[in-house]
C-alpha cells in the first residue's frame, strides 16, 4: 500500500489512449528484447521493431485509438490496487508539487497506453518504455511495462518504483518548460554528455518529489500517500539500478562507456538518492565541476 485509501485523484485528467497490443509478457521477448526494453526506457528511441523480432514476442494489432479519461480511478485504494490509478493519482501530485517550484508552471498531459498509440515522438507502447514526448509536452506509459520488469528480467517494479519512474518522466517535462533542454542539446554519447545529465537530472528531479510526497494533500486536506516504508524505498532504488547504461549492456556482454546515454546504476541510484535526501537544490547535473 502507498496511497491513503480514503485519498481522492477523481480529479486526474490521465487519460488512456490505443489498440492492442504489443510484446505482451507471456511467452517472453527475449534477452535482445528486454535490453532493447529498458534501453528504451525513460526517454530513449522507438525500439518496437527490435523488440517485436525478438523470439517469442507476442503481438496483436488493432488501429483503435480512442481517447478517455480515468473516470474509474476515483481513491486512493483504487490507485493501491491498479497500475494505471496509481499514475492517475501520481499525476495530481506531481502538478502539486511542481506548480509550487516552478513559475508559471504548465502541466503536462499523462496518457496510459492501451497497447499502442501513434505520437509525435514515435509509437508508444510497453516495448518502448514510458518516455516524454516535447512537443506534446505529454508523458505516454503502458502499465503493462511493470510486469515486463518484473517477469522478464526480474526487475523490481512495485508501487514506490513506479512513482519513480513517472517522476523521471515529470523530471524531463520540466527540462522542456524550464529551458534545461534547449541550453543543454543533444551532444552525442558518453559518460560526461548531455544526454547522461539530462537523465541523472530526471532521476534527482525524481527523488526530490518523492521526498515531499507525503506532504501532498488532496482538495479535502487528505495525504495522497502514506509515509514510504524502507522496503519501498530499496525497490525504488532498484529500479534505478536495472536501468543503468552498465547494467543493460551487460545483459549483452559487453560495456562501452562511450555509448552511454542515461548513466551508470551507481550514478542513477546516486542521484535518485540525492534528490531524495537534499532536495531540487542538488539537482544541476550540469553545474560546473559536478561530480556525475
């Protein structure tokens, strides 16, 4: 359990999006498919063609892709008890704490995807990962991606590490708003890039929000969420480890630093902790002399 059951996110605008379906975790996509998964992970490029051609992949096609809100993911037990409530609910939160960080804050929209749905930024669905698209300033995420973490490479994705993960995706919302990304542009690859900062950043961004989680309250005064247990905190660290550039390439047999985009997961769990521990004021991953 993280939110408060009695919580009310009847006013989320999540909205869900999509046909069916895509790399679905029955029969398993593969060593090459699930590396391809969490490369794409928070950000990267559209891999559903790798991901697709790996061995046991299942997949079923439709072109729907009617738009509704959330209406069911009225409480807090709701957002206990679906994956796709539980960002429902992370998204009323989110909007509240960056609506008091940042001036003139605009939120972003958050669309759960129902296998797969076309967007500026490429097809989104659980073989691509949740990422951001800015110039939709839109956060797409299938929950089914958890259950891919979970039963294919055995990575932790319960409640805590979930809110991470939408929290990452907030994280680079605000690098769109904020300017971050436009003084800051893609660089190529490495361990000191852009694109390693920007993530790190997204992680810290991360970490600070969840600091303050508790904090949050709902337009009756009740917390969205209970005080995190340390349990759920190690698996929100784990998260950040299983997504780390070393970790992914090992699955692979190899580590190349050069190719690195995200960070290493000692950097990543680092960073989330930073945030987490000290707050937004820890997060210029691009200061000068910044120790990455």
């Amino acid at each position: 359990m993280t939110f408060n059951p009695d919580a009310d996110i009847s006013g989320n605008t999540t909205r869900r999006r999509g046909g069916r379906t895509v790399a679905v975790a029955g029969g398993g996509v593969g060593v090459l498919g699930i590396v391809a998964l969490l490369v794409a992970m928070f950000g990267g490029p559209d891999l559903t063609g790798l991901v697709g051609g790996a061995p046991g992949a299942d997949q079923q096609q439709s072109s729907s892709s009617d738009v509704n809100t959330l209406a069911e993911c009225k409480t807090g037990e709701d957002a206990n008890t679906n994956d796709s409530c539980r960002m429902a609910g992370a998204e009323l939160m989110l909007n509240e704490y960056w609506a008091a960080h940042v001036d003139g804050y605009v939120k972003p929209t958050l669309t759960m995807v129902d296998g797969q749905t076309a967007t500026q930024c490429g097809t989104a669905s659980n073989a691509v990962g949740p990422f951001y698209c800015p110039p939709e300033q839109g956060v797409y995420l299938d929950p089914t991606f958890f259950q891919l973490m979970q039963q294919q490479f055995g990575a932790s994705a319960g409640s805590l590490a979930q809110l991470y993960i939408v929290g990452h995706e907030w994280g680079h919302h605000i690098q769109n708003i904020t300017g971050v990304m436009q003084k800051h542009p893609d660089n190529g690859t490495g361990p000191t890039s852009n694109s390693v900062r920007t993530e790190l950043q997204a992680d810290c961004y991360a970490g600070a929000w969840l600091k303050d989680a508790a904090t949050l309250k709902d337009d009756n005064g009740q917390p969205f969420v209970q005080t995190f247990t340390e349990a759920q905190l190690k698996d929100a660290v784990n998260a950040a480890y299983v997504v780390g550039d070393d970790h992914i390439q090992q699955q692979s047999g190899f580590v190349n630093p050069e190719s690195f985009t995200h960070g290493t997961s000692e950097q990543r769990q680092f960073w989330f902790a930073n945030g987490y521990q000290n707050g937004l004021g820890v997060c210029d991953t691009f200061a000068p002399g910044v120790k990455l």
